[in-house]
DNA sequence: TATTATTTTTAGATTAGCTTAAAATTATTG
DNA sequence: CAATAATTTTAAGCTAATCTAAAAATAATA
C-alpha cells in the first residue's frame, strides 16, 4: 500500500519533476515556490519524507527521491494524466481546465481505479497536452522533443508537448486557434526580444513572444 | 462556492442519511458509530459545523441539518451516486467495490465536473444500488419502496434497492446471484427467526436471513 | 423518586501541515 | 578574503481534526 497523504503525494511529484531540469537534485526554495508554502514548511516536510525513506535530503544542499520515493511520484503522474485525457477527451473540458480538477483526482486511492482507467481510455501513451503518461509498471516514453526556443529557421517542425500547469497559456493557446500537432515553421525571429513569426500548417502567420515560445515543444518532421 | 473539507462534507451526508429515519435529529452516539469515530470529536465538530451554520446543534438533545447543509449534504451524495454509476457501467466494476472509491471522488471540488458527469452518463436517475442520483438543484426523485422484512407473503414485488454500503452485503447478493429489478415472491416465513423462503424471477429458490432482508428494499409490481 | 446506567460534553493532549521571525549556513563580490 | 547577500534551517506557535479520561446531563429502573 501506498498510504501517503496528498500533500505527501505532491511533495514526491514536485520534487521529481523540478529534479528532471536538474540532475535530480532539488533546492528548498525551488519547492517552496512550486509548492507556495514558505521555505521553512518545505525543510519541515522534507525531515518527514527522509524518515519515511521516500526522499534522501541534505540540510543546506537538496533533496532527491530515493526509488521508493520515484516509483510513487511517476503513479501520481500516471493518474494525474490518465484523469486528464479522461477529462478532455470523453468529457469535453477544454485543455485549459482539466489540470486543476486532475490536481484533486491524482490523490484519488485505488490501484483497481487506476488500470481501468487506462483500459477505458484505450492505454493512451500522452496526455492532452503532449505529456507522457507512465504506464502500469512505471515505464515512461521519453519524447524527443526540443523548445521551440531552440529550433531553427525555416525548418518545419510538429507542435508536440505544451506546459500543462498554467491555464492562463492555455487559453491563450486557444485564443490563437494553436492545437498538438499543428506544423509550425520559424520564419523570422527578432534578435531583439525573441519574438518570433511563425506559419502554422503552411497556412496562417502568427507573432509568439519568447515567453509562450518556452512553453512549447516541438519536433523535427 | 462550498469550500468544506471531506471531513465536514461527511459530517453533513451522514447527518442526512441518518436523519431519514429520523425525523431529521440526529444523536451525538449514532454519528460516532457511523463515522467511527469517538463522540467526543462528534461533539467537537458540530459546534465548529454550527458555527459555520450548516447544522443546528442543540446541547444534549441532538443535530440536524440547516437548509445550506442540506443543500451542500444532497450535492455530495448526487456526486457520490454519479460517480458509482460511472463506476459501475463504464468502467465495469462489481457493485461491492464502487462504494469505496466513490467515498473518495465524492469530495472532488468541480461543479463543471459533476454537471458533465451527469450529462456523460445520460442523467442517470438511480445509481447501482437502486438510489436515486439528485439532479443539479437538489430535487430527489423518491422511490416508493418497502423493505423486504414488510412484504407481504405470495405478493409478487421487485427488488428496486439495496444497501450500498457493506461491502459484504452486496458481495453475498453476487454469491446468490440476485441483482435490481429481480422478481421476488415470498413462499414462506420462519415464525422463530423470520428467514424467508423466496423465488426468484419465478425460477430459483433460495433462503435469506432477516439481516440480509433487512438491507433489501422492493416495489410491488 | 432515588439510584444507577447511559449518553454527551468538557478538558487536556496529540499529530499533520502550515506560518513568521530569528539564527545558521552558503554564496557572492568589492 | 572579509563583508554582505541570499538561502536554508530552527524555534515557537497556530488550526483542524482526532484521541482518552473525567465530569455533567439525561434516561432507565428498582
């Protein structure tokens, strides 16, 4: 049994995905501020996980999930994506608020649940917003995918993956008519500000500044 | 917004449900037995719930629900009933298992959420054990029902609900083979300890104790 | 109706999860 | 490399929700 409180849950979650921009290891500050708790609640919490073996912390240093630890926040990720493609696929929410109603259903306890899920939704290996759903022994399909920061003139390029925790840049993804798997090629970026001019399936032209350009992932065709 | 904790949420669904049989005053002792906990914490929490004037609480007499409570009680259990129909007809699971998990989805905070539940499940009218589902303004579609221990003997009537709530129970009723909207006639009655002889769907005969036919609820045909 | 039994409440504690303010450690830089 | 800045931890305290044990109120009964 897993048996942890959903604070606990989101505590694993966090710290495993701020850990895959580093190399696994994570400051106090940084899970304060994803969390918005105070930097003393997080050294709190981390006391508590090391004593139940699902993190290893140093005082002044970080903190990282020991296997155990992994293995629990890779099922929270399972659930919170296999409840978000439910969410939009079959109850037609639109992509901008499902995160915050998964945000409550990942916690949701029941092994059982869980695979028949899956089985429902037809074992889906992404989610909504491009994001890989783990499957039942954990195993992620790791995307190849860039920035859209980093890619090159002129070439063309699949929309992917999106950054699925801001609904504000969602909308916003609606607004400019934007979907997964739209073709997007740079044509001109401003050397100034980075705002690029972008042509989407070979058809309309769109202005995207470099901060929603940080939030998309695409790959190469 | 409702904002109550799924503490407080049980609190109110307990209270209505024992209140039913009541004439809405509920003792201090029975919610410490239904919710297991001890009276003390009963007694605790209705003055924190009657401050927030959800219950009207009075001293050594009883609780019952104030109008708002009654409102946000009936939500949760429309919302508990959604989902054990989801449960049960999509994704498959026997009827002694969705209790459980429903407990937990039942405090899911999304108004959206459970108004498209509703709709994706075509606006059930009773969930798997025969309740009926409130519909998004509260109003609950009562089932004009006896238990089976009032049926009368050689009287033809249907099995229309059962006790959701003991796992046990409904794992028996599988063991038996008897589900909704059985047949069910009363050959003969035990005078020492009210075991019954019945037949079901005009075939089977099979013997059923007081306690199980306490839990059994049937409409005359 | 006086005594006993039952139910309920009060009092005092505990735990998880959070806070702010002060102290300690580590990092930066003139 | 010493002073300053930033980060992190410690200390002390709060609230929600639970508990046990003792006291108080109500109900049952001899």
């Amino acid at each position: 049994m897993n048996n942890l409180s959903a604070v606990e849950e989101n505590y694993l979650k966090y710290i495993y995905q701020l850990g895959e921009t580093q190399n696994g290891i994570v400051k106090t500050n940084d899970l304060a501020y994803k969390l918005e708790h105070s930097a003393a609640s997080v050294t709190d919490m981390l006391k508590r996980l090391s004593d139940k073996k699902l993190v290893s912390y140093k005082k002044y240093y970080g903190v990282s999930l020991t296997k155990i630890g992994q293995q629990i926040a890779i099922q929270v990720m399972r659930k919170h994506r296999l409840w978000e493609t439910f969410l939009a696929k079959n109850l037609k929410f639109t992509w901008d608020k499902i995160h915050e109603i998964a945000e409550q259903l990942e916690h949701i306890q029941s092994d059982e649940l869980v695979d028949k899920m899956d089985e429902y939704l037809g074992y889906p290996k992404f989610d909504p917003h491009g994001d890989p759903i783990p499957d039942k022994h954990g195993n992620i399909l790791v995307p190849n995918v860039i920035c859209l920061t980093d890619a090159k003139l002129k070439k063309l390029y699949i929309l992917q993956n999106v950054n699925d925790d801001s609904a504000s840049f969602l909308k916003y993804l609606n607004k400019i008519q934007l979907q997964l798997n739209d073709k997007i090629k740079i044509i001109e970026k401003e050397e100034f500000d980075e705002t690029m001019l972008i042509i989407v399936n070979d058809k309309r032209q769109i202005t995207i500044s470099n901060d929603a350009a940080q939030n998309m992932f695409v790959k190469s065709v």
